[in-house]
C-alpha cells in the first residue's frame, strides 16, 4: 500500500527536541522534572543545615528567602507537575489503548513551554537575585515597592511561561480521554490512574487560568506599574490572596489525585485482587475534585474574612475527609484478602497509606478555624503539607516509577538498591516532618530564616535535619539504581510484574512507536486480567492489521518556547538604567520582547499555513517488529 | 520484610514518646500547648477534641493496615489468584457514615467558636484598646484611649478583655502571641483586622510575626507584658512624664541630632520609628537581644551591651532593617546606650 507522505523520522539529539510522540515526552518530562526535583531538594537541604542549631548564620537572611521560595516553586511546578506529566504521557494512552494523545504537536508545546519556563526562573539565580517572598508570593511583599530586585519578575513571568504547558497539557489529556479510548473502553471500565488523570486535567483546566490571570496581573504592577495589588495606589493585598489560592488549592489536589491513581494500579495488581469498590472510588475522585474549588479560603483564616465565610470554609473542607476516607478504606480492603507482594512499588504504596492518612488528618485539624489561628504559618503547617505532597504524592510517584520503569523504558529498575531507598527515604521522610508538628504547636512560625536559643526549638529541629540527611541520602541510592539499570540489557517482558491487569502491560515494554499494532477491544474492567482468567495470553483486536498513520516531529514546539524565554527576558529587563546607547533604546523600547513574540507567532503562523499531515507506518514494518520481538 | 515492618511500627511510637519527653509541650510563654489565657485555651481545648479524634482514626487505620500486611503477604511459590471482590455495601456505606458523624462532632464546637471568637470589643469602654501597627520589622502599639504609643512591649492589665486593631504600615504581618491567642493578620490599606484575648496571669509572654515579612521575618519578635491594674495605671502615667536629656550637652546634642529625628523619647523627638521611652526597663532591644544580667546565649546580654551592638551595627543584628548604621564613634555611642538604658519606667 502506498501512501503520498514522505516518512519523517529523526534520530539521537534531533529526534528529542522534534519528538511529538508521547512516550518519549514522558521521558523528557521526567528528566527534566527529576532534575528540578534534585535542585528543590538542594535547596531543602540547604535549609535545614540553616536550622539545625539557633542563630546559626549557615546561609545570609535574604539568601535563605529566596532558598525557601524557590524551594516551593521548584518542587510544586517544575518538579511534581512534570513528573506528574512524565507518568500520565507515558501509561494513559496505553491504559485506553490509544496510539498516541489526541494532540501530539500540543504535547510537544506543553513540555517545551514548561521546560523553558522553569529554566526561565532558575536563571534568577545567576542574574541578580531568585525570587524571595514565598511560593506564594503575596503582596505587598512581592510588589516593586518592597521587592526591587528582578527576582519577582522571573517568579511571574516563568511561572506564566510554564504555567501555559500545563494548562495546555491538562486540555489535551482531558481530549485525549474522552475521544481516543479504544473501542469498549468505557469511562466505567477505565483504569483508576486514567480516571484521576481525567479529573485532575479538568482541575487544571479550571485552576490554571486564574493562577495566569492572578500572574498577568502582578507583571503588569511589577513591569508596567499597574496597581492591582498594590495598596499605595488603591491596589488591593488580600486580592493576590484569594486569586492564588483559588488556584493553590486546587493545585493540591491536581497533585495528590494522580498519585491516587498509581497507588490503585499498584495495590490492585500486587494483592492480585481487582480495586475494592472501584466505583465509589470514582465517584470520590470526582468529588474531592469538586470540593477543592470550595474551599481556598481555608488558607486565609486569619486574613480577616469574617466569622461566616471562616465558619462556611471550615465545613466545607471538612467535607473532604469524607471522599478521601472512602478512598484509604477501599486501598486497605483491596488488599484484605489478596495475596500481597512487596515489591519496591508496593512497598512504597504501602507506606503511602498510613502516611497519607497522618497529614490527612492534620488537615482536618488545620480546618477547624479557631484551632487554625494557632496552627497557621506555624511549623506545623509545614509538617502538615509535606505529609500530603512528600508522603502523598512523592511517595505515589516513587511507587508509580518503580511500577512503570519497565514499561517506560524496557528495563526492571533493581529492586534490592529500591527497597534501600525507600527506607531510607520513608524513615528520613517520617523524622524531617514529624517532629515539625510540635515545633510549630510549640510556637515556632515557618519560614523562618532562623530561631532563637533557649526557646526548646533545638532538639526538635536537629532531628529534623537529619531526617532531612536520610531523605537526600535515599534520594543518591535512587539515582545510583537509576544508573546501574540503565546498564543492563533491555530485556523486559511485556507483562514483568506477571500481575498486570490492565492494557499497558499487553504490549512490548518499551512500547513501539504506534503502541497497538492492532486496537484492542476491552471487555470489562481491567481487561487485561479479564483475558487473562479466560486463558488467553492477550488481547482481542478490534481491527484487522494495517498500515498506521503518525504525526510528524516538528521543531516548531522547541522555537515557540525559546520565542517566549527571550519576550519573557525583554518584558523583565525593559525597565531599568541603562544609560543612552542603542542597548538602552532596543530594551527599553520592548525590542527584546518583540523579537521573542515574533519567533511565537511566526511559528504559529507556519504551523497554520503549511499542513503536515504526518506519515503511515506500513503493515510490514509492524509486522517485522512483532516478529523481533515475539 | 515482615520483621522489618514489625519493628518500625514498634520503634516509631517509642522513638515519638521519647522525643516528647525530652522536649515537653514548649515554654508555657511561647507554646500553644501550654494556654495561658481563655481564648487560648479555648482554641487549646479545640485541637484537643480534633487531635483525639485523628489519634483514633489514624490507629484504627494502622491496625487494618499492619492486620492486612501481615495477614494477606503472599508466601514464596503462591500462584492462588485470590477472590475478586467488587465491593461491599455494608462497609462502604459505614466508612461514609462514621467520619460524616465525626466531622459533625467537630463542626458543631468549631462552628460555635468562630463566631465566639469573632465578638468586637473594640466599642467596649471596659476593654483596653489596642491599636497594633507592624512595620518591617518592628511593632507599635498604641493605646488610643490613654494616649500613649509604644513599641516592642505590649503592656497590658491582668484584669481585661484587650481589644486588638491590626494593620500594616509596609507588608503583611501576623499578629500572634502563641500562649495567649492565635494569630491575626495586619493588612495594608486601611483593612484593619480585630480580635481581642485576655491574660489573667502576670508576667511575660512571647510574641511572634506569623507572615513572611522579608529578610528578619524570623527576628521580629516582641513581648507581652501582663502586670496587674495598679501597675498597669502607674505605667501609663510614666509614660507620660517629661523625659530629662542626658545633663552632657554634647550627648544631648549628639541624640537631638541622630535619635530623635526618628525616635521618639516621652515627649520628645518624632514617632516615625520605635518609641524608646522607658527602653532601659524592657525585656529585649530590638525584640531579640534579650536585656540580662546572666547572659546564656547569643542573644542575651546586659541593656547596656545590647544597646551598644544594635546601634553600632544594626544590620548584623536584623538583616534588612531600616535602622541604618548612624556616624558616630565607640564613645559616642557608649554614651547613648549608657543614657538610652538609664531610662527606665518605674511601675
């Protein structure tokens, strides 16, 4: 069979910043989100040898602001959400049995605008000083009057930056699940780590907007002297308070629900028993994503909304322990009766759990408003928040790449180094942020820069640090097991965990270019172990063999985020003394910017102009992989 | 593995009790554990109720856990596929129930004193007002109804309700004296926040900024001072006793010119920054060089020698202050700090 394309295929550096293809996307995304992931837990570390002991003068006072603020933003949109990113790219499309997301050219756009964002915001680093008024970044602080550094600026503009590759990637995997499952594949049968992909997309399509909105509007005070949030003027604080938070606090739970969604996979398959209760696990999922609009407030009880809107959003967050409840009892009795394996992936699983349901609980505590008062801004806000993110999500993603390693990159990650790391890494977790829950109770604010002597904040705190040690400690041995793996022969079976149960694991690992050589028609819930207890060894197609059509790469993705760094670079630098030169004049008449947008649009423009209608994979090529490899 | 679970779950307990003990509940001047006034151990008596009912649903969710880890591992050559069980009702009908009656337990009181804690007393004669302004990295306190402005100290009566006005003169601030009563915000443009408490015992308690605020987020300390009425009448007529410059005209010259075109001393000079009457008889200068005759740490010394290492190098002491490093030489400045702690209050 002829087609008219020419087949566009490139390989080694080019063929990455050209890939369109998401299993390779979720590679980049996780290299990348593992990188900042080990830049944000530098900068943690440096903070806790700042507090190991009182008065001590490790880092300077501003030094440490900026440590404690990039450490936040690091870790929260440039490490958890591409790793997020990194697993949903690589396993959702396989979980529904789709060839590829529904907007390949998008995915690229996601990743690479993401990537130059967060790169974007660590170069305040080397140009004059990071931004240092929290992750939060309320006004005034974060205003020109009070920050008049550059660092703020990197803040709003490369988080804008980025935050459009997540918003563009929530928009294409909530596409991509709604039309490209595979045929029988209803939303009830699909798998628990696609549904809270689904949910936790649609979060994003609803939190992320008002974030860039609140973002828009702190660069126009900052860069053209607007005054949305600045009192001085009739701006107005407590504004930046509620538009970050309507966005922050649906930002948790885009965080937490995909971990959700790994620690289901992972349970289920390693008690060998079906999810207990899968459909009310749905519907929690769908709830607690409802709830998290309803309850930003819960951030500013002590902002002074008022004893009604204090007593409304105590409900309404206590509310969530409800689903989230639902959720932990299913795990528990998904396990009850099933015949456990403790793999690395389901010991960390495992240790999710309990963990979990500690900060859980400690965010009931935190709802209740009077009691908030003492808690906020404490210390034990800080132990609450890593209990859910570190011993939640971090915990849900380290089980998550334990369990798909092998699908990602067709070699079995070693599991005596993994179970190694995760106890270093569970027990150093535990002794960093436990003990914070009394130094808070016990007076101590957070983000504090340093702590007096004889205030009973020394034991405490050096336990702490070094929890902190064992974390970074566990953290080396990851990556020493990164490496070791990375030198054995590619060699893993379709199915290595021999328990799977849903479409992932009914292909090659890794999987081919196009995933399905045929579509599968699914049956039922996991469709895999359905075929599976019926003893077939795969899975039905619901399509006779043949040629398979795939989008070309494009390096149009890569030049429409360098196009936004540079425009990000002109807006930051427009203002400014410069003195008279031809430098001056190009900077301060937004030439940098301009050019940096021209790249954008330009790339835009060709991409509209010249259709590229991508190129088929003939029915020999599939057929010369199924041999190799079967 | 399983010996390993075993032994974390019986060494974690031990390892928590014992690092409790050590370290007890916190100062009783410092730590919400210890409430040492009605409003905080209201909220004390809050986090109690909530933290009891965690406890109980986190050791019930440990024991299914540590029940089913033990109980449903899978032993070496096991290739049982076990019952695949969609569901139950019954159970997941009743871990709905539970928690919604739980959180009814705990909504209920929440609910009660959110409203409790938000009654004004800013209208209320018998209340001692308190206007409290924070500034990068300072605190004012102003007593609209006596007339008298301070800063650092807050000094309040055992025998009344105190109604707190906040705001902001640059950044967000947070009010909180931990022992007394949890925090409020200070907002800026004329958003003024309440609260009140009360502090029926008399001494001293530590007061903190709860909001970063910028580089000496952490160093922006004060203190209350709760005395009885009596006490507390002859400070605020202290206050507003004519304040005698030091008898050495140069010094006098010398403080005219550099203090007080910022500071201010009973009734001279301005109020643009901290007020400094009665500065030799406070707990600490610059709210973290604690005044002692029996230094122990860092931060402690005599009034004398805090004076003197806050004035000759502000910046080493708070990062970020706008209290600047003023020209003056060692013997000037010993001779300001001997006048600045000579001024005490007598009450």
């Amino acid at each position: 069979m002829a087609h008219g394309h020419k087949v566009k295929r490139y390989s080694g550096l080019k063929d990455w910043l050209t890939t369109v293809d998401h299993k390779k996307i979720g590679i980049l995304y996780l290299l990348s989100g593992g990188f900042f992931f080990l830049v944000g837990g530098l900068e943690a570390l440096l903070i806790r040898i700042q507090l190991w002991k009182p008065l001590n003068d490790f880092v300077a006072a501003h030094t440490f602001n900026e440590l404690l603020t990039m450490h936040g933003t690091t870790m929260i949109f440039l490490a958890a959400m591409p790793m997020i990113f990194a697993l949903m790219n690589a396993i959702v499309p396989l979980q529904i049995g789709a060839r590829d997301v529904a907007f390949p050219f998008v995915n690229a756009i996601g990743f690479w605008t993401f990537f130059a964002g967060g790169v974007l915001l660590n170069v305040s680093w080397f140009a004059g000083g990071a931004p240092d008024a929290g992750w939060t970044a309320y006004a005034p602080l974060s205003t020109a009057t009070y920050s008049s550094t550059h660092g703020l600026d990197y803040y709003v503009i490369g988080l804008q930056i980025a935050g459009i590759g997540t918003l563009v990637g929530g928009i294409n995997f909530l596409a991509t699940i709604i039309n490209m499952r595979a045929p029988g594949m209803s939303f009830m049968r699909m798998p628990m780590f696609t549904w809270t992909a689904f949910i936790t997309s649609a979060l994003i399509l609803f939190a992320f907007p008002a974030l860039t909105v609140g973002l828009v509007a702190m660069m126009f005070d900052r860069v053209f002297s607007a005054n949305f949030f600045e009192p001085t003027n009739g701006g107005n604080a407590v504004l930046w308070e509620h538009i970050f938070w309507i966005f922050g606090h649906p930002e948790v739970y885009i965080l937490i629900l995909p971990a959700f969604g790994v620690i289901s996979e992972v349970i289920s398959t390693f008690s060998r028993k079906r999810l207990f209760g899968y459909s009310s696990m749905v519907f929690a999922t769908v709830l607690i994503g409802f709830l998290g609009f309803m309850v930003w407030a819960h951030h500013m009880f002590t902002t002074g909304l008022g004893p009604v809107a204090n007593a409304l959003f105590s409900i309404a967050t206590m509310l969530i322990a409800v689903p989230t409840g639902i959720k932990i009892f299913n795990w528990l009795f998904t396990m009850w009766g099933g015949s456990i394996r403790f793999t690395t992936a389901n010991l960390f699983a495992v240790g999710f759990v309990p963990t979990f349901v500690m900060g859980g609980v400690t965010g009931v505590m935190l709802a209740a408003a009077p009691a908030d008062f003492q808690y906020h801004d404490s210390y034990f806000v800080v132990a609450h928040f890593h209990y859910v993110i570190v011993g939640g999500l971090i915990l849900g993603l380290f089980s998550g790449l334990f369990y798909w390693w092998p699908k990602m990159f067709g070699r079995m990650l070693n599991e005596t180094l993994g179970k190694i790391f995760f106890w270093l890494f569970f027990i150093g977790f535990h002794l960093t942020f436990f003990v914070q829950h009394f130094l808070g109770l016990m007076g101590m604010p957070r983000r504090v820069w340093t702590y007096l002597d004889g205030l009973g904040f020394n034991n405490l705190n050096l336990i702490s640090t070094i929890g902190a040690m064992t974390m970074g400690l566990g953290t080396i041995v990851f990556l020493i097991n990164i490496v070791v793996t990375s030198a054995k022969p590619r060699n893993a079976s379709n199915d290595p965990w021999e328990d799977g149960r849903t479409l992932e694991w009914t292909i090659p690992s890794p999987a081919p270019e196009y995933n399905f050589a045929q579509t599968p028609l699914v049956r039922g819930y996991d469709a895999f172990w359905k075929e599976k207890m019926e003893g077939k060894t795969e899975m039905v197609p619901a399509e006779p063999l043949g040629p398979i059509h795939m989008p070309s790469p494009s390096s149009l993705p890569l030049f429409m985020s360098i196009g936004l760094f540079i425009a990000g670079l002109g807006f930051m630098y427009a203002k400014g003394d410069y003195g008279t030169g031809a430098w001056a004049w190009i900077l301060h008449h937004h030439i940098v910017a301009i050019f940096g947008l021209a790249i954008t649009l330009t790339c835009m423009f060709l991409r509209s102009v010249f259709d590229d209608h991508g190129f088929h994979i003939e029915t020999d090529e599939i057929l010369r992989d199924k041999g190799v490899k079967a | 593995m399983m010996n390993r679970w075993h032994v974390l779950k019986r060494v974690m307990p031990l390892l928590v009790g014992m690092v409790l003990l050590l370290s007890g509940c916190g100062r009783a001047d410092l730590s919400t554990l210890r409430p040492q006034g009605p409003v905080a151990e209201e909220q004390f008596g809050l986090m109690k109720l909530t933290i009891t009912i965690m406890v109980v649903v986190v050791l019930i969710v440990f024991a299914i856990a540590v029940y089913v880890i033990v109980r449903y591992r899978r032993r070496p050559g096991d290739k049982s596929i076990p019952v695949q069980v969609e569901g139950n009702h019954k159970l997941e009908i009743i871990w709905t129930v539970i928690p919604i009656v739980l959180l009814i337990i705990l909504g209920v009181p929440t609910v009660k004193s959110v409203f409790g804690l938000a009654k004004d007393y800013t209208h209320d004669p018998k209340a001692i007002q308190v206007h409290v302004t924070a500034h990068q990295y300072w605190w004012e306190f102003e007593y609209p109804n006596l007339g008298v402005k301070t800063a650092q100290e807050l000094i309040i009566p055992n025998d009344a309700v105190i109604s707190v006005e906040a705001k902001t003169a640059d950044v967000l601030h947070s009010f909180w004296i931990p022992s007394l009563a949890g925090k409020t915000d200070t907002n800026p443009g004329g958003n003024v926040n309440t609260m009140y408490f009360e502090a029926p015992k008399t001494g001293v308690y530590l007061g903190k900024c709860a909001e970063l605020c910028g580089p000496s987020h952490s160093l922006m300390d004060f203190k209350v001072k709760v005395v009885d009425r009596a006490s507390f009448d002859r400070w605020v007529a202290a206050m507003k006793n004519p304040v005698q410059l030091p008898d050495d005209q140069q010094v006098a010259d010398l403080l005219n010119k550099q203090c007080l075109s910022c500071h201010a001393i009973g009734d001279k000079g301005v109020q643009l920054y901290p007020n400094l009457t009665g500065i030799g008889s406070r707990q600490a200068v610059a709210g973290i060089l604690v005044n002692t005759d029996d230094p122990k740490y860092k931060n402690e010394g005599s009034v004398e020698d805090n004076l003197k290492r806050w004035i000759k190098d502000p910046q080493a002491v708070k990062p970020g202050t706008q209290m600047p490093k003023v020209d003056l030489t060692d013997d000037q400045i010993d001779a300001i700090a001997k006048y600045l702690a000579g001024l005490k209050l007598e009450y």
